[in-house]
C-alpha cells in the first residue's frame, strides 16, 4: 500500500533569512500547502552543530518562523514547529546512527567540505552525524516528498539509504507486528524551478550568503523598500542590452541571475523576461527589477518584523504545531520501538 502523501521541509535557523532563502526554498512551500499535507520545521537541533549563541538562536528561531508564516504559509492548515520541541527527533536519529554506516557519512561532500584542512580538528560528531538526523527528521513523518536545493541531494539520497536498509535489516520483524514491508518510505525530491540558485548581487559566481562581507551582494527578508532599491540598483552588471533569447545569457552570470531573480518573482521564465526586455538596457531592466522586488518583498518583511515583536504569537504556533507533529511522530516510533525489539 503506497504511503500517505506528506511533504517535510526543514530550514536551518542560521539568521538573516536572504533572497535566495525565499525564492529557493520558503516560495515553493507556501505553494505546495496548496497541493500537499505540509510539515515545515526550523530545524534547531541541526543549527547547534556549529556553536551557537543561545540568545542568539532563539531569536533565528523566531525569525524563520515568523518568515514562513509572513509568506503565506498557514500555520493552521499546517504544521510549523521547532524541531528542538518534538524529542522523537533525536530518538529516531540514535537508531539511524546504528543502522547507517560510517563509510556513509565519510562519503558526503558537504562534510568532506567542512572538514578539510584546519577544520579537521574542530569538527563536531554532530556534523559528521548530522544526516542521520536528517534522515529521522524526514522519515519520522513517513514523508513522501522533500523539496531539496542542489546541495542538499546527496543527503536525500543517504536518508534513502538508510529507509532501504532500516527496512532490509528489521524485515522478519516488520512483518511480524504487520505493518507494510516498506515500513519507511523512499522518499522522492522535488525539485525546483527556475531561479533556485540567487547568486551573489555583486559577484555572480558565488551564491548570495549571509555571510558575504558585502552588505549590498543580499536582499535579506527584513530589509525595507529603500534597502531593497538601493541594492537591486546598484547590483553588478554588464556593459551590454539585455539579449532577446535565454541562450544571449551564457557566459553572463550577472545578467542571467537578474534575469532569473525577475523570472521568479513573477512567477513567469527567463524567455518571458527577455520577450519583455531584450534589446533593452540595464536603466530599464534594474528599476522594473527594483519595483517588483519591493512590491513582492517589502509586505513580507513588515509582516515578519511585526511577528518578531511578538515573540508570544510566534511560540503559540509553534507549540500547536509541535503538539500535532509530535502525534505522528509517536506513532512511528512506537512502531519502530517495537520493530527493533525495545520493551515499554
């Protein structure tokens, strides 16, 4: 019997929610509410693998959520929590960690990435297990479908690993409670559209980060009309027209990241911009750019600032919606506690 269909999504609360947070992920989940049962968590818990500032997270915390909800995501229709308030979490990651493989988690890039040269020795066993959480976070819920950027892949592809041996190894068991042989499910990825990669405004071969020293290479969710102005405007281009096709675009990172930025926040594609715009220079192109980012931006980051002074609003959703994770969460592990021959 196929799994109930349910979408998890985990955003990390690492602070300063930016453009490429919004087109690449919390866009796409204010759509998919519309179409899927939606379990959205900021993921706490995998923040502390780098130290954080308790104060400091707390308020990252809020700040995402505040995010998803000022976006468009109904914290009724579905779930927003923090991951830190539904303990399953954690449960189900030990049994991960027992069944995956060291080898595994040797293998992930982003790892291998972090911990190269003078990091070695600051690694955390928190990072290097960190996907093992991620796999528990997902499959707790049974979760058909995970929306995943290009980075994150790798890691759906590893919490795959591990459903597939989970209900290898424990088989025989599975089927003696009489639960499905497929016990957790395989999970598939969506992927996104276009604009899913918003590059840096001032150097478009590096994404937009938080932690760019350039001030002006981000628009951040909280930045006011006039921020977002100013930046789009003074963003880094190119001496030439826009060109009339997508292929006009190679070889012009700066160009073809504008150009995505305006196809996604019109809900439209890079060839209907250029339809639009080709020919056309950049004094046209940057202050229709500026008036759709703000039109667009600007009432979700006044939405998001007015939650944030109201931390009370934010933690009462987030209780309910950890209250109605933590009952499906409890169900699964009540199942796996009994699969892998824990009593009580």
């Amino acid at each position: 019997m196929p799994h109930h269909p349910r979408v998890f999504s985990g955003t990390q609360p690492s602070g300063d929610l930016h453009l490429g947070n919004y087109l690449g992920a919390i866009k796409r989940y204010v759509e998919m509410q519309k179409t899927h049962e939606c379990i959205y968590c900021v993921v706490d818990m995998h923040a502390i693998t780098v130290w954080q500032e308790p104060d400091e997270l707390r308020r990252s915390i809020r700040e995402v959520a505040a995010a998803y909800v000022a976006s468009g995501v109904d914290p009724k229709k579905n779930i927003v929590f923090n991951q830190s308030r539904v303990r399953q979490h954690a449960e189900l990651a030990w049994v991960f960690n027992c069944v995956a493989r060291m080898g595994w988690m040797e293998r992930m890039t982003q790892f291998k990435d972090k911990s190269a040269g003078k990091n070695a020795e600051n690694i955390s066993l928190g990072l290097f297990a960190y996907p093992s959480l991620m796999a528990a976070d997902i499959l707790l819920y049974k979760a058909t479908h995970v929306p995943v950027g290009d980075d994150q892949k790798q890691h759906l592809e590893l919490t795959r690993d591990i459903a597939a041996k989970f209900n290898n190894d424990y088989a025989r068991s599975i089927a003696e409670q009489g639960l499905e042989a497929d016990f957790f499910p395989i999970t598939d990825p969506v992927i996104a559209g276009p604009a899913t990669r918003v590059m840096s405004l001032k150097d478009a071969s590096k994404k937009m980060s938080k932690s760019d020293t350039s001030e002006g290479a981000r628009i951040l969710l909280m930045d006011d009309a006039d921020q977002i102005s100013k930046k789009i405007k003074r963003a880094t281009t190119d001496p030439e027209p826009l060109p009339s096709e997508e292929k006009g675009l190679e070889g012009r990172a700066e160009a073809a990241n504008l150009v995505g930025i305006y196809a996604a926040l019109s809900d439209t594609t890079k060839a209907a911009v250029l339809a639009e715009f080709g020919g056309k220079g950049w004094g046209a192109f940057k202050p229709a750019l500026a008036d759709l980012a703000v039109a667009k931006l600007a009432p979700i980051a006044d939405e998001t600032r007015r939650l944030v002074a109201d931390p009370a609003s934010i933690d009462a959703f987030m209780a309910d919606g950890a209250a109605r994770a933590a009952e499906i969460a409890e169900k699964t592990m009540k199942e796996v506690r009994s699969i892998v021959g824990f009593i009580g």
